[in-house]
C-alpha cells in the first residue's frame, strides 16, 4: 500500500512539475512593461507554424529562430506603445488588402 502511495505521489508530482514547466518564462521583453513569454506561447506557435508549413514538427534551429520573431514582436509592440503610436480605423483598412491572409 505504502508503495502505491509513493508512485501515485511521484506520478502527481511529476505531473505539476510538467504542467508548470509550460507555464514557465522562456524570455521576458521589457521596454514599456515586464511581459513574459512562456514555453506554453512557444509550443502553441512553434504547432501552428509547424502544421502551416506541412512538418511534423520544427527543428531546434526554427524554434530559436521562431523565439527571436516572438520577441520582436513584442519589442515591436512595446516600442509602439511607449511612444504612444496609433492607427485609425481608416489605415487599418487601407492596408488590410496588402497583408497575406492567414
């Protein structure tokens, strides 16, 4: 009994620590305000772009090179809202057309 006990605890533990380690700071951008990118984020993109571009899945090399555009792109966003950059509704749909549909 005491033995079952021992391996469901482990199996439990195991369980939290995984389920943590997704939630857990891959990078953090701070240029306006501290964000966070978790393992999670990175796994949910590195999926999509995966299925999007017809792989199993993406090398270590894409994913690091996938990390680095997620930062950007909050740096990108962050910058933007620090010098309190805006667009109007109308710019929106003016380049709407422009960009590739996903």
């Amino acid at each position: 009994m005491k033995r079952l006990i021992s391996i469901l605890l482990v199996l439990f533990t195991f369980g939290v620590v995984y389920a943590q380690s997704d939630l857990q700071p891959i990078a953090t951008v701070k240029i306006a305000k501290s964000e966070p990118i978790t393992v999670k984020q990175l796994k949910v993109r590195a999926a999509s772009v995966a299925i999007q571009n017809g792989l199993p899945s993406l090398s270590l090399e894409q994913k690091k090179l996938l990390l680095d555009e997620m930062i950007n792109e909050k740096l990108l966003v962050q910058s933007a809202e620090k010098a309190r950059m805006t667009i109007t509704d109308t710019q929106v749909a003016i380049f709407k057309p422009l960009l590739p549909s996903c």
